[in-house]
C-alpha cells in the first residue's frame, strides 16, 4: 500500500490516537503530519495567504496544513500518497486499496472520500482496480479533503500554484469552478473508501473532539492598521482582478462539462460507503470519549 499520512494538531493528541488505533486494526503504520494551527499567533502572517487572502484562521491553517503533506510527499521522492484529516473513518478494505504504476501514471488526483449531501456526477470512462472498484473523473463539486491520493508530480504542481491561494484547499482541488481541477487530472474512487466523520454520525453522536471545530471558523476583525488597510485593498485589487479569470474559469467549466457529455457521458448517482462493516472505527472511536 502506499504511505498514508494523516495530519494532525499537536493539540489534539486524542484524534491522532483514534487514527492509529483505526488504521492500526487494518495493518496499516500511518505516518503523522503536524497539523499547521491557524489560530497559532503569526501564523497568518507567515503564511502564503497573508497578503492577499480573506480567509479565516482554520482555512489557512487548513491549506497550509495540506501543503506541508505536499512537501513531505516531494521530499521523500514518493511516486504518490496517500493523505488524510483525522476525523475520518475509513473502509474495512482500506489496505487493500492498490494503485499500479500503470495507473499512477493516469491520474493525479484521487478523491477517496465523498461527500453524503448530495449525488456525484463523474465521466463514464473508467480505469478499473479491483471488482468492486473503479476512478472515474470527478465532474462536480466535492467538499472537504478528508482522504484522497496524490501524485509526486502533482504534489509539485500544486506547491508551485498555491504560492498565493485565495481559496479554501478543497474547493481549489475538488471544485470544477478551480482552475487546477482541470489543470490536474481529478479522478474519484466510485465506492469510497473513507467519510468524514460529521457525515458519517449525527452531531448529537460525535464526541466534542470531532463535533467542535478545531480550526478557527470566524473571520479575524480587521484590523485598524496602516498595514491591515493596505491587506485589505490588495484582497479587493485581486479580487476584482479575479473576476475577469473566474468568467474565463467558468466558460471553460462549461466547455469541459459540455465535452465529458458529448464524447464520454456523464453518471449522476449517490456515493456510498464501501462497507457497514465499521468494527474497527468504532473501537477506535473509545479514544476520543
């Protein structure tokens, strides 16, 4: 199986211990990314967004959080990844997940999670892993990085698109209005493979650990500062900037989905977890109580 990393604040040891204790049920060794806490002084100042980004706190420490596993990836020299947020649950088959070289060299990006709200649209034309299993290419919007593969060569694509990012990270990789969605090949595992795990249980079932979010989800007051109010007329330059770049992004969404329908079809379906077989998540789970 290929190295799965996890990426976990040094403050919530609990979680990173339901993730081993999940994973280590399935034989898996998961290797632990420090978490980059978006609340932790100087972080937004350091980070690739300040300047230009109106993003809170758990965004950018989300985003820059992702970009650490990037790195990793890249400087360990792996042909690919796999890359994980410690709130999810994962298949009962999850190690027996296989990605070829053959197939690696087609893809770039794997969506291996799903989002439970709404339906899944994604091209016919498939690459076939096991008999239960298939990548498809993703053709809608899909919330949250929970789980997902990524390649060596797209890890360096995306660390050298994201020097400024204005974007939450999932949108900007799982999100048809991206330019990188279409720059990349973004393909979705047809039966997931992993759930996040506030669409997995009802909130009144989850532990505080997983039911608050551990990441700042308010936009910080602005500042009165010289400084803060030259931030501020840079964001709304590049955002009117933007503009004219998302018609350009949104024609050429339209000209792709136009394609895919036209030459290869397009399924529309809900997604569902692979397995009811969940043992090993809920024994994990004792670790967050």
């Amino acid at each position: 199986m290929l190295p799965v990393f996890v990426i976990n604040l040094d403050r919530q040891p609990k979680r990173w211990a339901f993730m081993v204790s999940q994973l280590g049920a399935l034989g898996i060794d998961p290797i632990r990314i420090a978490a980059v806490d978006g609340k932790a002084p100087g972080v937004r100042a350091s980070s690739q967004a300040a300047p230009y980004a109106p993003l809170t706190p758990g965004e950018v420490g989300c985003f820059e959080s992702h970009r650490s596993a990037w790195r990793e990836i890249v400087a360990r020299r792996l042909p690919a990844a796999l890359v994980l947020e410690d709130d999810v649950a994962v298949s009962c088959d999850f190690a027996d997940l296989a990605f070829s070289a053959d197939v690696l060299g087609q893809v770039d990006l794997v969506k291996l999670d799903y989002d439970t709200t709404r339906p899944t649209r994604y091209g016919q034309r498939s690459i076939r892993l096991a008999e239960e299993r298939r990548l498809a290419r993703l053709l809608c919007s899909e919330p949250s990085c929970g789980c997902y593969l990524v390649t060596n060569r797209a890890a360096k694509t995306l660390l050298a698109a994201t020097a400024n990012y204005m974007l939450p990270v999932d949108t900007m990789l799982f999100s048809p209005g991206s330019r990188l969605f279409w720059d990349l090949r973004v393909w979705k595992l047809v039966r997931p493979a992993a759930v996040q795990l506030t669409m997995l249980e009802s909130h009144d079932q989850l532990p505080p650990e997983i039911m608050n979010r551990i990441q700042g989800a308010t936009r910080p007051e602005q500042e009165k500062t010289l400084a803060a109010k030259v931030r501020h007329l840079r964001v709304q330059i590049r955002r009117l900037t933007d503009l004219e770049w998302a018609t350009r992004r949104r024609k050429r969404m339209q000209h792709n989905i136009a394609w895919y329908e036209a030459n290869e079809g397009i399924d529309t379906e809900p997604s569902h977890f692979f397995s009811s077989n969940l043992g090993h998540y809920r024994s994990a789970a004792h670790h967050l109580e």
